[in-house]
C-alpha cells in the first residue's frame, strides 16, 4: 500500500496492541517509486510501543537509517531489501534496537562484511539467519564470528561461502550455539567432524539445493554426529539419499537423534509467507 494509506493506517488504527508487522515496499517499481519515510518508522515506534516484530519486503532501506526503526523490536526481518553501506557499521550507537533477538537477512545483495561486523551492536541477539548474503566473505564470517561468540542460532543458506570453513569458524568462536543450518557446498568429513564435542548443538540441518554429498558418506555422518552429545534433530535436505534403507542406517546409527531426510522447500515467490 503507498505510504499516505500507511499513515492513515497508523494514526486511525494501530495502537499499543500490535506486536507483529509486515510490509512489502516498492523495490520493483523502479526508481521513482515511494519508499519507507524514517518518519513513518519513528512514528510506528511511537503508536505501537509493544511492536516486537517487523517483517520488510521488497523495500528500498538505502533512506532509511537503522536509528529509525523502533526500538522494542525483538524479531527484524528483510527479505529482497536494498540498503546502504552506512545502514550498519561496527561502533554503531548500542541503544539501537537494544532488545532485538532474531535477524533475518534474506536476499539483502548489499549486505557485506562491514555490516556483519556491525551486528556487535546488539548484544541481546542470539539468532541469525543470513541467506543469500554472496558479498559475505569466509574472512569476514570468520572474524565476526568471533565477536558474535553469544549467538545460540546460526542460519548460512545460498551464500557463496565453503560449508568446511563455516563449521570450522563456528567451531572455533560459536561454543554455545544450539541449532545450525547450512547450504551444504564444499563440505566434507573435516568440515563436519568440527562439530564434534560442541557442547550445546541441539539441532543440526544440512541443506543441498543442488546436489549430492559427494565428499561425504553416511558413516562419516553418523560418526561425527555421534561425537555431537547433545544432538538431538539431524535434518538433511535435498539430497538424493532415499528410500527406506538409508533413513534405517541413519536412525540405527543415531539413536538419541530425530532424523529427517526430505527434500528442501520450495521457495515461495509469495511476499507474505
């Protein structure tokens, strides 16, 4: 909707009881099209002081400074989103959405290292979901990782980054982290067998979109899971592994864990979902 229904929206309407919002911009509608005011967002912040989740769509953010958004979100999503070099840097103000717990960032194209750096800043985030992120470099995950050493949920799917390094950087800074999924390329027995003795992995999902685990067997899954103490849901997604047999080795092979092998989810090209 433009953004004049958007304001009658707000100041008729919304009010301390909405917790939950999602947006579509006009990202596709080209340049000439109208975007999300910082005034609109601190005027959201203001009406709706319980707002705890906002969903962004499609949405041209390259205006709208991160300072805008309100400030009791817990849950930030931005999904085929544009935003700025400067929209987050390492040193930003920490008051700054100080209670956000969950960042998604899902085909944001100019999201890169520096603003990966950036998320420092919130020091009560614990889950992160980056997809499709391909300016994030294996260095840059590496030595955010370490300063991002709190997270309990890491998401990496579509990046262009080796899943070996991936689990080899988690291993190293990310001793608390409880649930993991991953798009599966380039990884291989090193890669996995870092996982093992991760003290608090509790779920763990290996994705391929496109393919085989080439330079992975079953036993070697089954070997570095069952070196995993507390893991308790393997998922596999998208490989050609099926049929009844290979799901009867897998759960033989690890009795404390659910194990799901199916095929990956289709994306939806439905904003709302």
């Amino acid at each position: 909707m433009r953004p004049k229904v958007m304001w009658h929206l707000l100041r008729r309407y919304m009010a301390s009881r909405l917790h939950s919002l999602r947006l579509c911009g006009y990202l596709s509608a080209g340049s000439q099209a109208p975007q999300l005011s910082p005034a609109l967002m601190r005027a959201l912040g203001q009406k709706c002081p319980n707002l705890q989740r906002l969903c962004l769509h499609s949405a041209d953010l390259s205006m709208l400074p991160i300072t805008s958004l309100p400030c009791t979100l817990r849950t930030l999503e931005l999904h085929s989103c544009e935003i700025s070099m400067a929209w987050l840097l390492k040193g930003q103000d920490h008051t700054v959405m100080p209670l956000l717990e969950c960042l998604v960032l899902d085909r944001v194209p100019a999201f890169r290292d520096e603003h990966l750096q950036g998320l420092t800043c919130f020091g009560a985030l614990r889950s992160l979901v980056l997809g499709g992120t391909y300016r994030v470099t294996e260095a840059g995950m590496d030595a955010s990782l370490q300063e991002l050493s709190y997270l309990q949920r890491l998401e990496v799917l579509g990046c262009v980054l080796s899943a070996d390094n991936t689990l080899l950087a988690i291993s190293r800074h990310l001793r608390d982290v409880r649930k993991i999924r991953l798009t599966i390329m380039g990884l291989s027995a090193i890669g996995l067998s870092a996982l093992e003795g991760m003290p608090a992995l509790e779920s763990l999902c290996l994705q391929a979109p496109h393919g085989t685990l080439e330079k992975l067997s079953l036993a070697e899954i089954i070997s570095s899971c069952s070196c995993m103490p507390k893991l308790r849901v393997l998922e596999l997604q998208g490989l050609e592994w099926e049929g009844p047999e290979v799901e009867r080795i897998l759960c033989e092979g690890l009795p404390h864990c659910l194990v799901i092998n199916r095929a990956c989810p289709k994306e939806s090209t439905d904003w709302w979902l």
